[in-house]
C-alpha cells in the first residue's frame, strides 16, 4: 500500500470551494486532469474546472476505499462521491463509484478519473434521465 496515495486521498478529500490553492500541494504546474466529462492541463485551468465544479453543487465528498500502488509512481484509488445538486434528483444525495489512475513524482502530473458520466449527471435530468432508464431497462 502507497503512503503516496493514502496522503493524496486524505488530502484531496479535504478540498471544497474555500481552499482550491491546496491544489498546488497535490498537483505540478502542468498537470494533465482527465475525466469523462473534461480535459483540462495545467494547476490554473485544474483550480478553474474544481471551482466551477464545487460552486455549483451545495454538498460534495470523497470517500476513499482502495490504494494500489502498480508500479513507482503510478497507482489507482477508488472512491464514492457523493453530492448534491439542487437541479438534479431532487436535491437529493447522489452517489457514484468511481477510480484514479495517478501518475506522480513528488506530485501528481498525471490524474485520470473512470465514472459513470450517466451516473454522475445524466440519470439525474428530467427528461434525459426517463430515457436512459428507459433504455437502461430495454438493454437489461
């Protein structure tokens, strides 16, 4: 198990709308962030997306359940997040499982996070959602 990764996760899991510039001590400056949703390279575009991310949702955590180390400098964390939106399903709590692929020297260069984008977002539209659980049904 990586003392790496288990500092980043506590660390990261203490990040919300008041203290993005803790992103400088988990990030280099060109950091690349990739996740189903958006693309984003450098700690400033990084800040930017997380700050658009955490004003927009009244409740936002990370709960961390998996560490493995795969090679020196490289590893996975899973995770649940867990928010609210007060647009999406009510306002009620939404929860997804989720996984980090992370590249790091001193400091993460490379994060790439797996999801269910449909999970996170779309299920929890109006009219998009009926319909993917419609064809969620239809599939199954």
């Amino acid at each position: 198990m990586s003392d790496f990764l288990r500092r980043f996760a506590h660390q990261f899991a203490g990040l919300d709308k008041d203290n993005l510039q803790r992103l400088d001590e988990l990030y280099t400056t060109d950091v690349r962030f990739t996740d189903p949703l958006h693309d984003v390279q450098g700690i400033e575009h990084l800040r930017s997306y997380f700050g658009e991310l955490y004003a927009n949702v009244s409740e936002l955590h990370f709960a961390f359940h998996g560490y493995d180390q795969v090679a020196e400098g490289e590893g996975y964390l899973r995770w649940v997040m867990s928010y609210r939106h007060p647009r999406l399903a009510g306002g009620r709590l939404i929860r997804v499982d989720g996984c980090s692929h992370l590249h790091w020297r001193n400091k993460v260069y490379r994060h790439r996070d797996y999801f269910d984008a449909g999970a996170l977002l779309y299920e929890h539209l109006p009219v998009l959602g009926r319909a993917i659980a419609w064809l969620k049904r239809r599939m199954g």
